[in-house]
C-alpha cells in the first residue's frame, strides 16, 4: 500500500495532480470562480494583486497566505495559529483571524500607496469585502491554520547544489575566526589598548519623532503599550552610539530617494539628520510573551579595506534589539548587521545560557553580557570606522550630555518613502533585498543557502546564520539559546 501511495503521488507531481496535497488546494482560485459576493470579492483582490505586481510595489515584510490573498501573516502570528483554535470556538471570527485581516489592511495600503494611490472607493470595497470573505473563511479555519506560515529564507536547493552537508564545515570555520577576532576586539577595548579614528557621539532625541504600531492580542498573550508608555519605552532603550569616524560613511542618516541626475531616482542616505529607526516587536520566553524594541543605524557604505574587499559596498547598518522584562526593563540584547549578518548576544542577569544543542545552527555567541540598565541610566554602542562592527557596549548616567541628536523614527516609514518629483517609493524591492547593496561575497556564499548573502534586507527577511537555520524574527529565538531564572 505504502509503495503504490509513492507511485501514485510521483505520477501526480509529473502530471501536475495537486488533489493528494491538502496545501495544494486554493480556495482563492475556487472563490474566483462563483457568481456571487464572496466570487466579486476574491476577483477584486486578484485584480488588486495584479495592480501591485505589474507596478513592482510588492512589500515582502509579510507575506500572504496562500489561498487567502486578503489574510497576511508574519512569525509571530503564524507561532499563534494554534492558540487561536483554542483561544476561540467561533471560526475566524477571532483575534487572531482579525490580526492577519489587519495586516493585509495595513500592507496593502502601503504597495497601493506605492503604485500612485488609490480612490476612496478601492479602499471601501476592499474593506466590505474583507467581511464578506472572512464569513466565507467560516468553514477554512484548519486549512488556514495550515498555510499560515512564513516561508523560510534559506534555500534548500542552493544548499543541495553546494553540497552544503560537506562545504558547510568550512564556513563553520570561517565563523569560528570571525568570532575569535570579536572576542579580542572587546577585550581590547575593556582594557583601553585600542586606538583609532575620533569617536562621534550621537544621542537620541527626547521625544520620538513617530512610534511604531505594537500589535495588541492580550486574547493571545501579546503585551501592548502605546501613546505616553511606548515613547518612554523607546526613548529609555535607546542606545547612544559612539562611531569612530574615518569619513562620510560613518555617518548614521535617513533612507532617501535623491534625484540620480539622469532622470530617475537614486537611494542614499541622507547625513544632515541623523536617524535611528524603530520597531517593536514580540518574543517569546519561557512561555511568556515580552516586548522588544529593535533600533537600526543606517550609513551610506561600507568602504573596501584592501582590494579587493568582498565585504564592501553601499549601504551599512546595525540593528540593535533589546528584549524587555515584564516590568520594562532589558532581559536581553542582541544585533545583527541589515544583511542577517554578525548575530551577537547580550544577556542578562536574569538569563543563563542553555547546553548548546548539536547540529540546529551556528549556535549562540555572546561576547560580553550586560546588566540590565538602571532606569538613569544609558546604553552606549561603540561602533569602528568603515565596517560598523560593534566593538563595545558600555551603560553610562542617563545625565551624560554631549553629542549629535538622533531622531527616533518609525522604521515601517521605510516601506513608502517620497520620490524627489511625485509619487513613493520603498526603500526595499518586491523581494525583500535593498536595491544596490549587493556584495561580491554572494558569489562565494550561496552554498549556504542565503540568497545574496551581505545584501540589506528589510524587516522579516533576515536569516542570521550560514551553518544551520535562524531568523531574527523567529519570536521562539531567545528560548532556543536561553533559560529565564527564578
């Protein structure tokens, strides 16, 4: 029986026979097909998508789930889908089924923004037919539960044709070296016994200048804080950076579009304001859901060291994310470069590390830890000239004067910035990636399975290890490498 279920299903995948697929049933393409509301409504949502597609706005921070094109899902609540059958005995009709409506509500409106706008009635259909088709949704609540996932940003085809079960053990020493050299680096500067460019201080404005939305399901577990609480949050964990500063290129800015001087349009980043973007977030510790704030420095370019350099090109950046307790204070830190690049972790008192388990990825590493902050005081992140790698975190007096204002701006603001003439723009492509920050190391790292590995990456994209499988995003990260005390 065995042997002839194989058969069967490997002449159904060369003919194309997707019945024996529970994944592979679309209730958008049956919808399509009806003459009545819910058949208008999921062929408006086509015509919508194809609108998005043909004009290149697509944003990657949350994809559709399959089948359900007027549902988005990310990490976090595809981690809920479970907890939603139980949380609710009445269908979609839940905080969670309403979470995904939201968020396609949301992204939808930032790719129809990019395109050129939209009328008043687009928007009001959309909205009437979201309620028509969650009532039809009714009786898919298992298969949605099923689909809701984000896809992994590793691939595995890459891997395969890269041999990556053999070639994974040299990068694995690369990794090793990177890290040994990391570890030096702090010692050294704990100690004092480095020398370099002048340090440019750069401080957080008091008030934010726009706050990120924090997704608010207490049904499911998530904390939410806005308006007053949220910006003292932000405002509080907001590191102050010190940059060694050889040119230009250590200077944090704004993602702008800029006139190219042939007509078009050019990313850069703008230096007259400094900015640090924000984003929250959540994460899930030992069978708590926390909150997390996440910070990203922009800077114009990583200058080449030597020639060649396969690390260099446009565009840098570090994003600094600190994990709050339930009563506000930091549990715990950890950052990576925009590309998924450089994961560092800073845990806690209130932390221990697990036993390291074999083979899932490239494990934890945490080169210094870091003492919750006292609520006057401060973290300050010691960054190096031209590779932005962090070198030290120190806390210091809230009271400390001195240094250059950073404006605390909403990251999704990044999803939808003007053009020089008319109209917006993403700083991101459909895929994800950040156009022009290419590196030449893509060339020699594709065996691991990143695809473009050292290009920026928006929110939701970044995968953060070249020996096994992890995202930034992952909300079950933190429990995977830590251990809460009592």
């Amino acid at each position: 029986m065995r042997r002839r279920s194989l058969v069967v299903a490997g002449c159904c995948s060369l003919l194309g026979c997707t019945a024996l697929d529970p994944h592979a049933y679309d209730p958008a393409a049956q919808r399509r097909l009806r003459d009545d509301a819910v058949g208008e409504c999921a062929r408006l949502f086509a015509l919508i998508d194809h609108r998005i597609d043909a004009e290149g706005t697509r944003d990657a921070q949350s994809p559709r789930v399959p089948g359900f094109p007027h549902l988005r899902v990310d990490r976090v609540l595809a981690s809920l889908a479970t907890a939603a059958t139980v949380a609710a005995g009445d269908g979609p009709a839940t905080p969670w089924y309403g979470a995904l409506a939201q968020l396609d509500t949301a992204d939808r409106a930032i790719e129809l923004a990019n395109t050129g706008g939209t009328t008043t009635a687009t928007v009001e259909a959309l909205a009437a037919c979201r309620q028509t088709l969650s009532h039809a949704d009714q009786e898919q609540l298992a298969k949605l539960q099923a689909v809701a996932d984000v896809p992994d940003d590793y691939s595995t085809m890459l891997r395969a044709l890269g041999l990556y079960p053999l070639t994974r053990y040299l990068f694995a020493a690369g990794i090793e070296h990177w890290r040994q050299e990391t570890l030096a680096t702090f010692a050294a500067q704990a100690v004092g016994t480095t020398s370099g460019p002048q340090r440019v201080r750069y401080v957080p404005e008091p008030l934010p200048e726009s706050l990120p939305a924090i997704r608010d399901l207490p049904q499911l577990g998530l904390p939410s804080v806005a308006g007053p609480a949220l910006a003292e949050l932000v405002v509080r964990h907001a590191p102050r950076l010190e940059i060694e500063t050889a040119g230009d290129a250590d200077r944090p800015g704004a993602l702008v579009w800029q006139p190219d001087g042939a007509g078009g349009e050019r990313l850069a980043v703008a230096t007259a304001v400094p900015v640090l973007y924000v984003r929250g977030g959540h994460a899930q510790v030992a069978g708590r859901w926390l909150l997390q704030l996440s910070y990203t420095a922009w800077f114009s370019e990583r200058p080449p060291a030597r020639a060649p350099d396969l690390l260099a090109g446009r565009f840098d950046g570090l994003l600094w994310r600190v994990t709050l307790a339930e009563d506000g204070d930091a549990l715990v830190y950890d950052t990576i470069h925009p590309c998924g690049c450089y994961h560092l972790f800073f845990p806690g008192e209130r932390l221990r590390a697990r036993a390291r388990p074999a083979g899932i990825d490239e494990g934890l590493f945490a080169p210094q830890t870091l003492p919750a902050p006292m609520a006057n005081e401060r973290v300050v992140l010691r960054l190096a000239a031209g590779t932005h790698y962090l070198q030290q975190v120190v806390v210091e007096a809230a009271a400390a004067v001195g240094g250059v204002r950073l404006a605390l701006r909403d990251d999704d603001e990044l999803r939808s910035l003007p053009l020089p003439r008319a109209g917006r723009r993403s700083a991101f492509a459909a895929d994800g990636l950040l156009p022009g920050s290419e590196r030449s190391e893509r060339f020699f790292f594709w065996p691991m399975g990143v695809r473009s590995a050292g290009q920026m990456r928006q929110w939701g994209r970044h995968a953060t290890a070249f020996f096994g499988r992890r995202h930034f995003d992952d909300p079950a990260l933190l429990d995977r490498y830590f251990e809460r005390l009592p």
